[in-house]
C-alpha cells in the first residue's frame, strides 16, 4: 500500500469519527506507536484522537489496559484473547468510543513455532458493539511487518467505522 493510499484510509476514518463525533483510542504493542504516529500527522487529530497506549511488555499490558496476567501466561502477548483484552482495555482506560489493539512479532528474532516472524493479531472494539479480532502473516523485514500492521489497523478501524459504532 502507497503513502496516498494510507492517506486516502486516514481521509475516510477522520471523517467518520468527526460526523459521528467520536473519539479513537490506540493500544500498540509490535508497532511501537507507528498507528498514533499516522493519525496525529493529521492537522487537527486532537478532535478525534483520545490517546494511544504503547504497552511493549506484559507488565505494561497489565497496568495500563487492565489485560489479566492469566492470559498472558496462558496464550502469550501475541494472541487473539490478549489482543481483544488490549482493545476493550484501551476504551476502558481512556474517554474514546473506538479502539484498535495490534500485538505480534516483528522480528527478525522472536519467533516460535506456531507464531513465525510477520505473525500480527489486530483487534478493534467500539462501544455497543462485538470486539472484532483477525491474525495476519505478514512478510519482509522489521520495519515492512511493522508498516503492514498500520495499514490493517486503519483498514479495520474504517471497516468499524463503515459498520457503525
């Protein structure tokens, strides 16, 4: 995906959350903070953009989004059951009605069997309705997995934002 394409993604989702009047929240793990970084590029992003959370380690996870220390030990950080816990946590923890949640491995090292390099689960929640999450397999080196995840993170937040909070 190309710069404009991101942006036109970026274009789609501003203007969602502003006629809709709501505010977006981020919980970023593998990205480091890459989704916060796109959308407050954006003049204006303090209208629509609450906070983002960079929770890097389990003990972060914990403390700032509430995720239980039981799922961590039991599936691991980079899981659809802590992802969903890091989204539904971003809106607990914050005033936004959307949130999006993006935890994985972006190498080079650190994978495992079952959990290659590339692998990315994204969770998206909004009040009133289901917590969506989705694994990704992504290819190329750090920073290609990384940018890969922004992009699905985005392209799910306007598919929340399309079926309507």
């Amino acid at each position: 995906m190309h710069d404009n394409d991101i942006s036109v993604l970026l274009e789609n989702i501003v203007a969602a959350l502003t006629t809709r009047g709501l505010m977006l929240t981020t919980a970023e793990s593998c990205t480091g903070g890459g989704v916060a970084q796109a959308l407050t590029a954006v003049p204006g992003s303090s209208r629509w953009f609450e906070r983002g959370f960079v929770t890097y380690s389990n003990r972060s996870k914990e403390e700032m989004l509430g995720v239980p220390e039981g799922l961590l030990q039991q599936y691991g950080a980079v899981s659809e059951q802590v992802v969903c816990a890091m989204a539904e946590g971003a809106l607990r923890h914050s005033h936004a009605q959307v949130s999006l949640a993006i935890s994985g491995i972006a190498g080079p090292g650190g994978g495992v069997p079952g959990k290659p390099v590339g692998t990315v689960w994204l969770a998206w929640a909004a009040l009133g309705q289901r917590t969506r999450c989705r694994c990704e397999h992504f290819h190329g080196d750090r920073e290609q997995i990384r940018h890969q995840a922004v992009v699905a993170s985005l392209q799910g937040v306007q598919d929340v934002l399309v079926d309507g909070p």
